[in-house]
C-alpha cells in the first residue's frame, strides 16, 4: 500500500508537471532586422528561458523592416510586432487599424546613414537629390530620413531599400547613393575603410529623447489576452536585464548575431544604452505626434481618448 502511495503521488507530480508544460500560452512575433541588439530580446529570452518563467512560448518570425511587422500585426498573422515606427503606427491606427502599442522598443537612435569611402558626398546637405535609403515604408527609418532632410534643410529622394544587408550590396554596387544600416549591421565595412559613415543617428536632434519605436499588438487577441501580453513584458523586462547583467549574454547575442563577442559588447556598450531599451519608457509623443502630422503619416492629431486607446500598458505580472 506505501509504494502504492508513494508511486500515485509521483504521478501526480508527473501530470502536474505535464499540465503545467500543457499551459504555457503561444504569442507569434515578428521583428525586424535579425541580427540587430534591440530586436534579439524576444528570442535570446526564450532560449535562456525568461519566457518560459512566465508561461509564454514564443514563435519569432522575421522581417526586412517594421512597415512589414506592422503589416503582419494588423492581419492578425502574428499577436505582437517588435520595433514598429512609432509615426507609422499613429497613422496605421487612426485609419482604423487594429493595433495598439503596448510598450516601447527603442528610446533614441543609433542607425546610421553612410556612403562609399570614395563617394563625393561628404555631407548630408551633399545628398540633395540623391538617393538615400530607408527600409520600408512607415519604419521607424524612413521618419528619420524625412528629419535629415528637416534638420539639415535639403531634400533627397527617400528610397525603400528593405534589410540592412540588401541596402549594402545596393550602395556598393552604386544603385543607392547613401546606404542605412543599425549595428552590427554593415558595421564592419566602416570599421575596415571600405565606407563612411555620413550621419550617425546619435546626431538626428529631433530623437535623442524621443520613443522612435514600439511593440505593437493586435488589439482583438490583447482585447482577449490581456494577462498574456501582461506576462511578455515582464519576461522582457527580465531578459534585458540579463543582457545588461551577466556576461554570458553576450556570448548568446554574438552566436545569435553571427558576430565577434568582441563586436557584441562593442554594439551593446557604444550604441544602446539600456535605458533606451526600457519597455515603459514612451517619451516624446506629443513632439513625436506632431511631427507625424508634418510628414504626412497622420492627417491631423490624434485626439486624447485615441492617445489613451493607441497607447495601453498591460498590467505587468511578475
């Protein structure tokens, strides 16, 4: 009778235990750019097991930009979309789109815009007329482009180019006059002389403090499964400060990335800094919201209950 027990309270353990894998809940994310230090979160926490911590099992597509996550946000294909334009979701949004942004990926800019080591173009006024490449339409990108020709008083000719590695082969084969890229990403030309960088994006004033793109979610399943998105930027949150904490994460980021670790912690330590990677940090919008207005992506301001309604924060669940 005591084997008996004890093997029927084993296999309690054993079905809880099963059940308890059984619950784990499944968000599909697309991010952009792969390879990219602010887009690895979701899939560098899963692997080391934050999302699991939390009842999440993640399936992470990949696309050239966030004009496409945003797209697959909106079809209902995947629950969240990473590193959406924050101009391109305001206007996504006040066309009726089922989207909400319900944290922030990126406070600031690090991409940069760059030319052959022999182009002509020495400057961005130089670029006037010329070729200058964003990746799709309403990213985070092609804001920055239409700031350049804002802050520097020029006009260029704002050109899709899609991932940083397409951008390259199209700036060294002279299809594009000047290239963008985001660390790690067609770093190493510049390091190695073979381009130049033109306009670092530390050096765009109009988002050094503002929240230039989002985590986006399908309203009708955040509607359904607050808790969920709730449990994702906990687990998020917690990723990041593994990334930021033990060292072992950059080995997992340069095997990810495809890079150096000595690359990895010079992307990390150079270009991001951590607060700017802070989920709960959105700053900025109102300036940000205005200038969406000026470049076209929203006809006019969103209006306070539309603000309240885009902008949402699930409660955060540890």
């Amino acid at each position: 009778m005591k084997n008996v027990l004890i093997f029927t309270a084993a296999l309690g353990v054993l079905v809880s235990a099963s059940a308890g894998a059984m619950a784990q809940d499944k968000l599909k994310v697309a991010v952009g750019q792969r390879g990219v230090y602010e887009n690895s979160i979701s899939e560098l926490g899963q692997n080391a097991g934050f999302f699991k911590k939390h009842g999440l099992e993640l399936e992470v597509l990949y696309t050239q930009g966030s004009g496409e996550t945003q797209q697959a946000v909106i079809s209902g294909s995947v629950d969240i979309g990473i590193g959406v334009g924050t101009h391109g979701l305001m206007g996504a949004f006040s066309k009726g789109a089922p989207v909400r942004a319900i944290g922030a990926t990126m406070t600031g800019a690090y991409e940069f815009w760059y030319v052959k080591a022999d182009s002509p173009i020495k400057s961005f006024k130089d670029a006037a007329g010329k070729t200058v490449a964003y990746s799709t339409s309403g990213s985070s990108t092609q804001m920055m482009v239409n700031a350049m020709q804002k802050q520097f008083d020029v006009k260029v000719r704002p050109t899709a180019t899609g991932s940083p590695t397409s951008t390259f082969t199209q700036v060294m084969s002279n299809q594009i006059d000047v290239g963008w890229s985001a660390p790690p990403l067609a770093y190493a030309p510049v390091l190695d002389g073979r381009t130049r960088i033109l306009v670092p994006g530390k050096d765009i004033t109009a988002f050094r403090s503002q929240t230039i793109r989002m985590i986006a979610a399908n309203a009708g399943d955040l509607e359904k499964r607050r808790d969920v998105y709730g449990r994702y930027l906990a687990a998020y949150r917690d990723t990041i400060e593994w990334m930021y904490s033990d060292p072992s994460s950059l080995d997992a980021y340069a095997k990810w990335a495809e890079i150096s670790r000595e690359m990895a912690e010079k992307v990390r330590n150079e270009f991001l800094p951590k607060a700017n990677l802070d989920p709960g940090r959105m700053s900025g919008l109102d300036e940000m919201m205005e200038d969406a207005v000026s470049f076209k992506f929203l006809a006019a301001k969103l209006t306070k209950e539309q603000f309240a309604t885009l902008f949402q924060k699930p409660d955060v669940k540890k």
